[in-house]
C-alpha cells in the first residue's frame, strides 16, 4: 500500500501500537523463536546461576544447601578485607592488568595502523594470519610453549644465549622477569585479534578524505594522524570502556599456565584467590564474596569510565 500522507502515516502508525503481542507473533512467530533459543541460553547459564551469589551472605555447607545454610550477613566480607592475601591479590590484580592495559591494548592500535599502510596485498595477509593464530591457542598450549622457550634450565633461548657466550636468563624463574615476561607473552597472544576490529573500522574511512589529504600536500604520518586515527577514535574509546571492566578481573588461565614455585610475587590475584579459596580449600562463602566484590568494582568502573567519555563529547556504550 501506498502511503501518500501525513494523516495516513499516522494512521498505520497508530494501527501497528493497537496489535497486540499476539498479532506479531502470529506473524513472525519463526524469528521469535530463534530468538527464544539464545535467550533461554542467556536465562540459564547467565542469570540463573546469580541466585548462588547469596552464598557471600552466608555460612555455606553444602550438605545444608543454599537455602538452609545460616545467613551471615556481611561477616563474610569482613573476613576477606582482613586477609593479608586479600590486599596482596588486590594490588597484583590492578597491577597486572592496568600493565596490560598500557601494553596490549595499544599495540593492536599501532599493529593497525601499521598493516593499513602495507601496499603489498600478500604480505599483509600472509602477516595478519600470523598474529591471528596465538589467539586460537589455549593458555594451556601457549604455557607450554613458554617454559620450553624461555625456561632457564633448558630453553631454546637460553640455550641460543649461552651459545653465543651470554648468561642464561630466569625469565620465568625469577620475579621481575616473569613480569616482563607474562606482558610480553600476552601482548603477543593478543594484539593479531585486536588488530582485526582496528583494521574493520579503518577500512570504513571515507578513500576521499585520503585523496583530498593527498591534495594539500600531507605525509603519511600526516595522514594517520589526522584522518586515520580521528576516524577511530570511537572505536578505540569504546574498547577502552570495556577493558577497563576488566581491571579487576584478570586472567586465571593464564597466571595458572605461567605460574611456578619459583615466582610468588605477581602470580595471587583474585581470579587465583577465588580459585584458593574455593576449589582448593573448599570455602565457597569467602570465594563467592571476592567474586561478587570483583564484579561490583567492575560494574562501577564500567559505568564512570562511559560517563567521563561522554563528557569527553564520545558516544559511549550505555
């Protein structure tokens, strides 16, 4: 039908608010149901499992359950700022993850910006399977490939070193080393998959802006400051905002690939704690508590750091 009027389009617009739900239904009954399929997915394994958060307010015994255990309270998490491993995870956390915030999500930027201004087709594409494929590997794989790399006892690089008369390197044997080293291996993890979304938004810069630049005489230095990374800015604050929810987090599977005897100083964290505290040693009160305590700080962090962007004049994410 064709819609010749003002009077008209309101009509059908007023016609389409009086159906009911059931009239859509009826009509696109297949697209709601494949949307009730990852919906109920979402229902059960995210919102469902929330109900367990309860036991951070009580004295948990799994033969009493969640329902018949005793409440109490906020007892739990007083209990948990008290402990010294607490302070101890809280600083190594913030630590590591505010490092491979400076680190990891700036390399894929400047990984990015650099494959754009590759002209040859073959070597970007041959480069860019490259640095994809370490994000397919588990942290299990990517440990094991590190110890037989960099350990000290009997590591290819160690042993490259010695042979051309150096000192064998604790890179994983000693602190301040497994520091450097537990950067260096997630920034090499990470930046190839980063670079996939920097190189998506800069593909969907305008080619004119390029030519017209082109015009007025700029460089290519010129041209990637002032158009290119102007054009993905939003991008890159809106992967920001999201990284920064994760500053309390961290990754479990990766400290616990990495981690040895020989290197205590960096490798408890939270993630690491709730692991201890709950799987090793069975008090899921107190792991429940620091879980539900990293994810409130990181809510918080979320929504300050969309806040300051859009006072920035950014778009934000809520």
């Amino acid at each position: 039908m064709k819609i010749e009027s003002a009077s008209q389009v309101n009509q059908v617009a007023r016609l389409g608010k009086n159906q009911g739900f059931g009239h859509f239904f009826k009509r696109d009954w297949q697209l709601y149901l494949l949307v009730m399929i990852p919906l109920a997915f979402v229902i059960v394994f995210k919102y469902l499992p929330m109900t367990g958060l309860v036991i951070a307010f009580k004295d948990y015994k799994i033969a009493r359950g969640f329902w018949g255990s005793e409440w109490a309270g906020f007892e739990v998490f007083r209990d948990i700022f008290s402990k010294p491993d607490f302070v101890r995870a809280v600083r190594n956390t913030l630590m590591l993850n505010i490092l491979d915030l400076v680190f990891s999500f700036t390399m894929p930027i400047v990984l990015a910006l650099m494959l754009n201004e590759v002209k040859s087709v073959r070597f970007k594409r041959v480069n860019q399977t490259m640095l994809y494929l370490p994000h397919f590997l588990s942290w299990v794989i990517i440990g094991a490939i590190a110890y037989q790399l960099l350990s000290q006892g009997s590591g290819v690089i160690n042993n490259l070193i010695e042979l051309m008369g150096g000192n064998r390197v604790p890179f994983l044997q000693e602190d301040t080393h497994w520091l450097v080293s537990y950067l260096a291996i997630g920034v090499w993890q990470s930046m190839g998959w980063g670079t996939i979304i920097y190189l998506a938004a800069i593909s969907g810069i305008n080619p004119e802006m390029y030519e017209a630049a082109t015009v007025d005489g700029a460089g290519r230095w010129r041209k990637v400051w002032n158009i290119t990374v102007p054009s993905i800015r939003a991008t890159i604050v809106t992967l920001l905002i999201m990284n920064l929810g994760k500053v309390m987090e961290g990754s479990f599977e990766r400290i616990f690939a990495l981690q040895n005897k020989a290197t205590t100083e960096y490798t408890t964290t939270i993630p690491v704690l709730v692991y201890r505290w709950g799987i090793e040693s069975g008090n899921f009160s107190r792991a429940t508590a620091l879980g539900l305590f990293q994810s409130v700080i990181g809510i918080i962090l979320v929504i300050t750091a969309d806040r300051v962007a859009k006072k920035l004049g950014e778009d934000g994410i809520l």
